[in-house]
C-alpha cells in the first residue's frame, strides 16, 4: 500500500495498463458495481439502472458469465419468469482491484495539477 493513501504500490508500467478489459467497459462496470452493492439483482432493474436495452445488456452478462465474473440465476417469480445476477468471488476481486487502478489514475492527475 502507498503509505497514507489506502491503495496498492503502483506497479512499474502505467495504471492504465492493469485495467481490465471485460470489468472496465461502462456498461459492465456498472453491473459488477451494482451487483457489489446487492446480494442479487434482478435483470430488470439493471436495464433500467444502466439504460440498456434487454439485448445489449444479455450480451454484457455474456461476457461476465464466460469470465467467471457473475452467476446468472434463471427463475420465476409468481408467473413471471426472472433473471437475478450475483457477483462471484472472482467478480468481487477483479471490482476491488479495477477500482484500486482508477484511484492510482486519481492520484497521478490529482498530484499532477499541484496546489
């Protein structure tokens, strides 16, 4: 940890060069986020949290489900059918450390403006 700002050593290449791929794209970041902050969420209202169609957000689901990120849970409720997503401990740790390469990015602009 950098001493005094809670983050990880910056590592010698750029920040921006840890950034994970499948985690950094807006729409999948926003699904392990909100997915961090419930036990699980319904597919609904991750569509219309983060604006996206049922099509585009299945595809990012996708992708998160193949990278082993979340567990998609298929199910009924009364007689309506439901998708509840929740995020995995692999999904858990690669939030933690995307979001510990964006306060390095943080740091390094804010250090960079000066007082």
């Amino acid at each position: 940890m950098t001493p005094g700002t809670g983050t990880p050593e910056p590592e010698a290449g750029h920040p921006v060069t840890g950034l994970d791929e499948v985690v950094h794209q807006r729409a999948r970041l926003g699904i392990l986020t909100i997915a961090h902050e419930a036990r699980r969420v319904e597919f609904g209202y991750l569509r219309t949290h983060l604006e996206l169609t049922a099509g585009n957000l299945s595809r990012h689901l996708s992708v998160l489900e193949t990278a082993g990120l979340i567990e998609i849970e298929k199910g009924y409720e009364g007689r309506r059918g439901r998708t509840w997503i929740t995020l995995t401990a692999a999904g858990r740790s690669a939030l933690t450390d995307e979001v510990a390469r964006l306060k390095q990015l943080i740091i390094r602009v804010e250090s960079a403006n000066g007082p």
